[in-house]
C-alpha cells in the first residue's frame, strides 16, 4: 500500500506542457560572441547573417545578459538599456519575426543577473507578462545571486515556470542552473536545463560530455539536458575550440541530441566553421524524430585523474539507423573501434549487419558486421550513420 501511494505520489508531478521544443531547438545566442557588448545593432546585425540559416534548423536569435538596466521602474517593470536598445525590444522582436526568426530573452532566478543587471526574484508574473507583450518564444533563467538548494531552485524554477504558463504564449523555458541533478525534474519545470558549468574552452566542453554520460533518461520531446552553446573556431569569440575540436562539439552535441545553439561570431565564419554548422546529415541526427540521447558504449570519463584516451558514443535513430560517434581524447590520431560489446550496447548484434555512411564525407564507405574502426586525428571525431540491412 505504501509502495502504491508512492509511486502516485511521484507520478503526480506538475508538468510543463507548452507544445515548443518538440526537436533539440537550434539558434543562436549572444553570450560567447557579445558578453556584455550586446546592443539592437549586433542583434541586427546577426540576424541578417542567421537568416541564411534558417533553411538549415536555426529558428532561434536569443539575447544573453546585458539587455537590462539593474534598476527597474517604480512600477517594478524591468527597463531595457536606452542606449544599448534605443527602441527597446517589441521593436527588435517584431525585426526578429519579420525575418523568420524568433525572439529569445535572458534572465535569472536570483535578484541579479550573473552580470549584476535586474533578476526576476519576486516579479516573475510581472516579467512573464513583459516578455510576452514583447512576443518573446524563448526564456532562459539563469542560477546567480540565487539559492544553490535544490528545492529553492525547483521552486523558484516552477514560479517561473507557471507565469509564463498564465500568459498563453507558449515560450521555450530553458533553466541554467549548471547542474546534472536538474534532469530527473527538469520536464516539470521546462524545456531545457544545464547540466554543468559554461562551456567556453576544450576542457569545459569535456566535463559537460562527461555529465551527459548518465542523463539519457531524460531526454524526450520538449525536454533536453543542455551541456551549453556549440562553439566555433574563431578566437574573436569569448569561447572557442581548434577546428577539429569544435568540429568533434558538433558531432558530439547531435548524438546527445543537445541543443544546437550557436555562440559564435557569424560574420566573417570561415568556410570551416561554415560547413560544421550546415552540415544537413549531421543536423539531421541531432533531430532525429525519435529524440533519444545517445550513450556512451566505449569507453569511460575524458576528464578526471585517469581519463580515457578515446570515447565511442551511439544513438538509435528512425528508420533502423544507429549513429556512431569515434571521439579521440588523445593529442595523437588513434585508431578507435567499436568491437562486438560496443555494438550489442548500440543494440546491434554480433550477426547484424549494417551499411555505413561517413556524414562527414557525405560517403558510403562499405557494410559493417560487429566491428568497425575509424581512424581519429588528435582531438577529434568521426561521426557515422548505420543502417541495419539485415539480422
Ligand atoms: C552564466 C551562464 C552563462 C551566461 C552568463 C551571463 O555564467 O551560465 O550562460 O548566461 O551567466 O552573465
């Protein structure tokens, strides 16, 4: 009887049900490219360059921290920075709609935003409403100035939560509370949660793969761990990767089914950064209609005190596909396997076998029967599309 109730009584949580984020969303955010410098200029000026991404998946044009003045008005309306956003943001929404884009905003669940500007402690329905007469679509509440207590957060997550409910516009709730225990709430309270810490160098990016590792269950439609923005390879930004590296984010961020959102600069991409990003087979596992989260199936944690040199990770996919991901975690190119127990974790077995198509090379490469090897340049990763022929 005890074990019944219990079993109710979780059963019974609250759920966040706004219809958005059905896929892992895609866009683009303003923090790794702008930090504070942000102004209706630069998000203009992304948003001509990100509209020729649009055919890609790219939906998203999200401000970061720095929008907001830290005074708000008497009424306790949050003020927009005059000088930084002369004509304020029902203006740059409905720029951002008119080009096919939708609008993102940020906040905080503490007083103050991570950057000391006005947080939404105690005005959520005020500021809900706000971004809803703006025609906001997606909010992100970020963790600074706040309570690191779990139950604070879900609180304050959910009184968050439930203004933007009670404003009838559906808005993508991403929570950045950089931590792995949001995923097993995290649907009640949003679409969306951190798992870790800002990911803005190789080492970041890493850790947050490594917090990924456990957080599969989690993911379903409209309901995603966050590991944080993909970066380019472009040292003008305030986080970035070498080539290779940023590449292997890629690869990696569409097995996870992670968010795709971009925080680096988009003028003057260089072709590599370009091809990374528009990559049509590789986005297309990212949002693969299934919507699970890949695992890993070889190999252990990249960082810590013993970490393992190489990593392969495996998402099921529609239509009898798996994606395979060879993840070189060594200064060296390797070769890296998947041998019979790395493919019966990705559910093939041993008998099975499989056409295999580099997504990188856009290439069919041969067919596959419980073993494949990929060779791995230094940092890298190779990124596969299996599709089951036969048992
Ligand atoms: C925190 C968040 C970042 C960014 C900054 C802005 O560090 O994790 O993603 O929003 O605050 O100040």
């Amino acid at each position: 009887m005890f074990w019944l109730l219990l079993v109710a009584t979780i059963g019974a949580v609250a759920a966040l049900d706004n219809g958005v984020a059905l896929l892992p969303y895609m866009g683009y955010n303003t923090w790794y490219d702008y930090g504070c410098n942000i102004s209706e200029a630069g998000v203009l000026k992304v948003l001509g360059i990100i509209a020729q991404l649009r055919g890609y998946g790219y939906e998203y044009l999200n401000l970061d921290d720095c929008w907001a003045l830290k005074e708000r008005y008497s009424n306790g309306t949050v003020r927009v920075d005059p000088v930084a956003f002369p004509r304020g943001m029902k203006y740059l929404a409905d720029k951002i709609h008119q080009a096919g884009f939708k609008f993102g905003i940020y906040t905080c669940r503490g007083n103050l935003t991570c950057a000391g500007r006005a947080g939404s402690l105690g005005y959520e329905a005020q500021d809900a409403q706000t971004y809803a007469e703006w025609g906001v679509d997606f909010v992100k509440e970020d963790s600074c100035y706040a309570s690191s207590n779990q139950s604070v957060a879900f609180s304050q997550y959910a009184r968050m939560r439930d203004a933007l409910n009670q404003t009838g516009r559906p808005m993508v709730f991403n929570l950045c509370g950089w931590n792995p225990w949001y995923a097993p709430v995290g649907a009640s309270l949003g679409n969306s949660w951190r798992i870790g810490d800002d990911g803005g160098n190789w080492d970041k990016v890493r850790e947050n793969i490594d917090n990924m590792a456990s957080l599969h269950w989690w993911t379903n439609p409209g309901a995603f761990n966050d590991p944080d923005y993909v970066l380019g390879s472009d040292p003008r930004t305030y986080g970035f990767l070498t080539p290779t590296q940023s590449r292997a984010q890629f690869s990696l961020w569409s097995v996870l089914a992670a968010p795709l959102i971009l925080g680096m600069k988009l003028s003057n991409l260089s072709s590599w950064d370009l091809e990374t990003i528009t990559n049509r087979e590789v986005i297309a596992i990212n949002q693969d209609s299934l919507v699970t989260q890949g695992q890993r199936v070889a190999g252990g944690s990249l960082m810590g005190s013993s970490p393992s040199s190489f990593n392969v990770w495996s998402r099921v996919l529609q239509n009898r596909a798996v994606a395979l991901c060879f993840f070189n975690n060594a200064p060296i190119a390797q070769n890296i396997s998947c041998d019979s127990t790395c493919f019966a974790a990705s559910g093939l077995a041993p008998t099975t076998v499989v056409a295999v198509r580099d997504v990188w090379l856009h290439k069919d490469i041969g067919f596959a029967q419980g073993f494949l090897v990929s060779e791995v340049p230094a940092f890298s990763a190779s990124l596969f599309r299996l599709t089951i022929q036969y048992m």
